[in-house]
C-alpha cells in the first residue's frame, strides 16, 4: 500500500500549504470567539467545501453553482490566511469578522447539500445505427447455367412413309428446365391469379415456342 505512495516535491508542498491555511482558519475562529473544538472544525468545513466544490468541477465544468461555491470557499480560506498575516488585530476582531465566523456554518451546509444533491450532466448515448433493409431476393428469369445439367439433343424424326406425312417431332426437355419453369409458372400463378400460357413462358425463359409448348403442357 505505502509503495504506490510516491512521495516528492509537490505534495511536499501540499502538505505544508494545507497544515498552514489550516492553523490560520483555526487561529481567526477563535479569534472571532470559537473555542475548543468549534474552532477545529471551522478548517475542516472550509477545506471540505472547497473540494466538494472541485470535485464537482471536474463532472462538471459549465455547473454555475459549482463555481460559485467553489469561490465562496477560496475566498474564506484565501481570507484567513490575509486576516492573520498582521494585517488584522486578533484581540480585538470586528463585530462584522464575528458574524461572518458565527454563520459559516450555516453556509458550509448549504453548499455542501447542493453540491451533493445536484443531479449530474447525463452522458449523451449515441443513437443506435439503423439496420440495414435486407436486399429482396432477385428474380430469376433464365435457368441457372450450371442447373440445366447436360444439354440433350433432340431425336432425330423416324423417315415418314412415302403414303403419310411425317410427325412432328416432339422435342425433348431436361428435367432442370422443368423444374425452373415450375418455379416460373407458380410465381406467375401467385402474381396474376391465372397459369402460365405458351408465349409468356417462352419470353420469360427466351426458348422456342415447340419447347414451351411441351413444358406447359407437363406443367398442367
């Protein structure tokens, strides 16, 4: 404990100051007819108030009441210091100095309940970030490239007999472009309340108009 206690030049000094203005605060309340330990407790009520008075500085520096007291404080101690220094006749101290001993009481515990009391500037919170709009999932018109799996060739139409004209061929659709103009056809269901006819699947998904055909017709 004693180790993290650094000792130097400048609390040195503060020791020294304090224990002075100290024996003056006390010398000119018993001067002013405070004996016994009133006159040991006129120091301690100045120094408290002018540290409740600093410390209420440091959360708070544009506190107006804080500033006030604080000079209040310094001036009573700054005060006794002077008042004792020669310049003041302590056998024979004016009745105005009496008055002003006789009722630091009073004003020490005033200041000291407002500086206690007073609520504290609150910190100001930053607002929160907004969130961020989740991106709609797009639509896809075409199939995915790699989802169409292995392009089929169509069969060759069978040689018509030379009495009967041939049939037309009927062309052959990968199950992945089913399963995608499935996708497309319900999403037109939800949208337009009607399924999809022939030409709008063939502009929606850009193929041949005999390749639609037979996709709408496995689609109903």
């Amino acid at each position: 404990m004693f180790r993290s206690i650094r000792i130097d030049a400048v609390l040195i000094q503060a020791v020294i100051a304090g224990a002075l203005s100290f024996a003056h605060l006390h010398d000119l309340a018993e001067a002013a007819g405070q004996s016994g330990w009133k006159a040991w407790a006129y120091p301690v009520s100045v120094d408290l108030l002018l540290v409740a008075a600093w410390r209420r500085l440091r959360s708070a520096r544009r506190d107006r009441s804080a500033w006030t007291w604080f000079v209040i404080a310094l001036v009573a101690s700054l005060g006794a210091n002077i008042a004792t220094a020669g310049l003041l006749d302590l056998a024979n101290v004016p009745a105005w100095l009496r008055i002003l001993v006789a009722g630091w009481p009073a004003l020490a515990f005033l200041g000291g309940t407002l500086l206690v009391h007073q609520p504290t500037e609150p910190t100001p919170t930053p607002a929160p970030a907004p969130a961020a709009a989740a991106d709609p999932a797009p639509v896809i018109d075409r199939p995915d490239v790699a989802d169409e799996g292995p392009e089929i060739a169509p069969a060759e139409p069978v040689p018509a007999l030379p009495e009967a004209p041939a049939p037309a061929p009927v062309p052959v659709v990968p199950p992945a472009l089913v399963d995608h103009a499935r996708k497309v056809a319900t999403e037109h269901r939800t949208r337009t309340g009607t399924d999809i006819d022939t030409a709008t699947l063939r502009a929606r998904l850009g193929i041949p108009e005999d390749l639609a055909g037979a996709i709408v017709a496995q689609l109903a």
